[in-house]
C-alpha cells in the first residue's frame, strides 16, 4: 500500500479511522487501483482521473466485465424517494467484536483497517449475501449529496463478500450546537467518541482490553436509509457496488470537523478547498430505493 507505515503498540484502546479505500483484491478488480498510478484530489474535479490511468472513472459503459459502469458513485439522492425495498440489512457481530484495529496511512490519507488486524467479526447481510467489515473512513465535506445539499462530513465502512463483491454503508455527520444532542450521540457510539477525542495523527495497531464494536451506536434496528447501484469514488472507480446511506445523520461538534480539516492541512491529497470528496455523478436512470435496518445482532 502507497505510503503505508505502521506501528504496534498493546496500548489501552485510543483508537479508530479515517479516509479512502485499501488494496483489496476483488472479482471486478482491485479496490484501490493500479499499482504505481499516482492519483489526488488536487485536479480531479476537472476529470482528470481517466486520463491518469483510470478509466472507468469516465462513467463510460465499459461492457460485461464491468457492469453498469455508467452508475458511478458519489450521487446526489433525491428527497422524493418513495420506493422501498423488500430487503433489510442485518449487521451481525461475532464474538463481541474484536479488541484490535490498524490504524494507517495509505499515502492518500488515514484509515482504521480490520482487515489488516486480522478481523473478520463484523458482517452486513444485504440482498442474500454476507458482507465482512475490511475498513472505515471518512470524507469530508459529505460525497453523497441529499436533495441537492452536502453534509459536513460522512463516514464510510466498506465491506466485502466471499466473491469479491462489495458494500458500503455510508453515514452523514452533521454539526449541530445542541451539547446534549452532541453528547447523548457520542455516549451512544462509543467508537466515533475515541476517534475525534484522540486525533487524527497515530499511526499504530492499537489493542484494547474491551472488545470494539463499529456498529454499536451508529446503526440502531429500525433505521431508514437510501440504497443504490453505484462505485468506487476513488480509482479504479470500479462499478457494481452497493451502497447504503442512512438517512438520520449523527451529530458532531464543530471543534470534531475542524479537527479532521487541520489533519488534512498535513495531507498531500485535499483538493484546494481543502475537501476529500468527489463529485456527484449523474443518476442516469438509476433505481433508487428507501430500506430499513431489519436486526443489529450481537
């Protein structure tokens, strides 16, 4: 991986994640990209990224070994979404969680892999295939877009099935001034509390002695989100994933948001804004769909 250190330390849990998508290797490809094509956020909202090597970032169609290419991720969701679908998530985890992440920088920015730490535990089961947690990120402002406004921020847990398949779960942050609301949000989602409380700059395999559970707090049983065909959002790009995006945000403080944007002041990736994100893509026709959170077990 480009860039990537790591540290081990058996440290009490200070922990968690941050930003874009690692090397795995899937039935459409790898995940991250060609190895030794550079890419960045500097220039690629003038669409730069074909250009450098990756060209299903075009949203061209790209035939049979790339299916629906032209549905490209980020999109902006329409508030108007009525359909619904007959399936529910369910996010299971195994053994209480696990009591280690990796916490690294991938060159582009910095992330929490459970991949790398060696955890399988955490599973999401959509449309009758069972999805593993490999890595969670954030982008800032929001990628997708809801009724044409972006979200201060928005975090991502990409998932990946037995087939190389992939899942990603997406969430809005949004700040809010209300201390209680800020609080009782934190207390519930213990995981995202440790994240901003202790920054953005360690690099390390971090070990807790109480297991740590990603999913607890941030996804509740009953919750509505958003679900499309999409992609990657960063190169290759690659098409065919499915997505879902809660449709409740969680709120954060603002010190939290201006926290991640200093960290991104050390970055070589942030675009002249200072913003990680792409470009909302077309829909082209795209089925968008409301679901709803069927169990969180474990």
């Amino acid at each position: 991986m480009q860039g990537t250190r790591k540290m081990t330390s058996a440290t009490e849990l200070l922990f968690l994640a941050v930003s874009l998508v690692p090397a795995f290797a899937g039935a459409t490809g790898s995940l991250r990209g060609s190895p030794g094509v550079s890419w960045d956020y500097r220039s690629f909202h003038i669409g730069d990224w074909p250009a450098r090597g990756f060209p299903l970032c075009a949203g061209l169609p790209a035939g049979p070994e790339f299916p629906h290419n032209e549905w490209q991720a980020p999109i902006d969701i329409p508030t108007d979404v009525v359909d619904r679908d007959n399936d529910s998530l369910v996010l299971t985890t195994r053994d209480g969680g696990c009591n280690s992440v990796d916490l690294e920088r991938n060159g582009h920015t910095w992330m929490v892999s459970w991949a790398d730490a060696n955890c399988s535990n955490f599973v999401a089961t959509w449309h009758g295939r069972n999805y593993t947690l490999k890595q969670l990120h954030f982008h800032i402002e929001s990628e997708n877009m809801l009724g044409g406004h972006h979200q201060d921020m928005e975090i991502h847990l990409v998932h990946q099935a037995a087939d190389g398949s992939s899942l990603v779960i997406g969430a809005f942050l949004e700040h809010t001034e209300f201390s209680n609301v800020t609080h009782e949000a934190w207390e519930e989602s213990g995981f995202l509390h440790q994240l901003f409380f202790h920054g953005f700059l360690a690099e390390n395999q971090v070990t807790s002695g109480q297991q740590l559970n990603p999913y607890s707090g941030m996804i509740s049983e009953g919750k509505e989100f958003y679900s499309y065909l999409g992609s990657l959002t960063t190169p290759p790009c690659t098409p065919n994933l499915e997505w879902i995006v809660l449709r409740q945000s969680i709120p954060i403080k603002q010190e939290n948001i201006d926290n991640f944007q200093q960290y991104l002041k050390q970055a070589s990736q942030p675009d002249s804004y200072g913003r990680v994100d792409r470009p909302v893509q077309p829909l082209k026709g795209r089925p968008i769909k409301v679901g709803i959170v069927g169990g969180v077990v474990g």
